[in-house]
C-alpha cells in the first residue's frame, strides 16, 4: 500500500515541479526557484520543506540570506521511479 508521505509528495501543488527543476538545472536559490515556478511564496515554500523533510531536496545555509537548494540522490530516484510509473501507465 502507498504510503502517506508518498501521496503528500505527489499530491501537493509544485512539490514533482519543484525536484524536476532542481534535478534539471542543479543548485538554485529560492528567487530563482520562484521565479521559474507560476505560483505563490506560500506554496513554494511548503513544498521545499516537504521535499527537505524527505530528503529529496537539500537546503544549503551558505548565510542567513544566501540558501541554495539541490536535488539528491534519492531526489533523482524518487522521479525515476515516477517515470517509470508513467512508461507502465502508458503501455
């Protein structure tokens, strides 16, 4: 049975959005996260701790105001196995 973090993850508004991003185009901050992501602060934010939470997503304190946040490996896993959830889907 499917666990409930894992339907968190993959029901929660931008969170797949998110950790595609980041595992496309590597360490972002949060303004570029957001400015590539149509939707609000609050939303966001949510998602990177949900992601960070899980592990998904790391969160890198460089300062106060400098934080990047990367995809890990298990970040990649978890959509490569999505993906292969689709390519069973659409057989």
């Amino acid at each position: 049975m499917v666990s409930e973090d894992v339907r968190k993850l993959v029901g929660r508004k931008r969170t797949l959005e998110i950790l595609e991003l980041l595992s496309e185009q590597g360490t972002l901050n949060y303004s570029e996260i957001e400015d590539t992501i149509n939707s609000s602060s609050e939303t966001i934010s949510t998602a990177l701790k949900l992601l960070v939470s899980h592990g998904l997503v790391q969160r890198i304190e460089q300062s106060s105001r400098n934080v990047q946040y990367e995809s890990t490996e298990s970040g990649k896993r978890f959509l490569d196995t999505l993906e292969e959830i689709e390519r069973i889907l659409s057989d």
